[in-house]
C-alpha cells in the first residue's frame, strides 16, 4: 500500500528574506560596523546567532532597517548585562505571543534583576576600594616608620 508522505511544514525558519524594496534605506555589513562602532565580524556572529536576518544578493548582505533596530537591540541589551540568549528571547517574544505586552513585562523583570545584581557588584566593588584604601594607607605608614 502506497501511502503518501505528507510535504514538510514550512517553518519559515529557513527562507532567506525577501530583498528590501528598492526605496527602503538600506546597509551594507561595513556601514552597520562603522554606524555602531562594531567589527563586521561581530556582525557576523549575530547572524550566525539568528539574531540578524539579512536579505542576499549572492554573497552580499543587505540589512534593512529592521536589522537595524535589531542590532541597536542587541548592543543594548549586551550593555545592560544581558546574554545573547535572553536578547534573543526578548526580540522573539515581540513576534510571537503575548507579544508586545509580554516582552514588556518581561523586560521590566529583566531590568529589576538586573539592577539588583549591579548594585550589589556596586557595593562590593566599593567595599573592595575602602579595603585597599585601608591596606594602601597602612603600607605607607609602614613605609614611612621603616624609613625613620
């Protein structure tokens, strides 16, 4: 009996984007690196991530505007503390359900821990200058008695 193996589901995790269309602004892998002070290698590594999706014109990437946003997002992120993994998370959640309203609350969690956690590296990194301060004062009083 000859059954019929049902076509794949497209995902659409595989499709190359659509070109831009020809009026929308858009980049090559150098302009991106020169507007955001990155290498095009990192560029490449966020690519490589799925964290940028550029449209192909044979071997050439053209970033749109979304791509864009996308890597202000990330380089954001990477300053507040987050891992690439999270960034990820948090741009997919605006693409799927709750959507919007859920990457915002998440975000606000996110950002909370995050401010914590930095406080606390603020108050030990504080407690750590006063204890070099204490040590630095004390050589210098050691010093001076060995000198007299």
């Amino acid at each position: 009996m000859n059954t019929p193996i049902p076509a794949p589901q497209d995902s659409g995790a595989d499709r190359q984007p659509e070109a831009p269309e020809p009026d929308s602004q858009t980049f090559g892998i150098s302009d991106l690196a020169r507007q955001f002070q990155v290498t095009t290698r990192t560029i490449r590594f966020y690519e490589d991530k799925g964290l940028l999706n550029p449209a192909r014109q044979g071997m050439k990437r053209i970033y749109g505007q979304r791509d864009l946003v996308r890597l202000r997002l990330v380089l954001r992120g990477k300053r507040l503390g987050f891992s690439l993994d999270e960034i990820a998370g948090i741009m997919d959640m605006y693409d799927t359900d709750p959507g919007e309203i859920g990457q915002l609350r998440y975000m606000l969690n996110r950002l909370a821990e995050q401010r914590r956690t930095l406080l606390q590296q603020r108050r030990d990194l504080e407690q750590t200058l006063t204890e070099l301060d204490q040590i630095e004062a004390q050589c210098r009083r050691q010093l001076g008695e060995i000198r007299e």
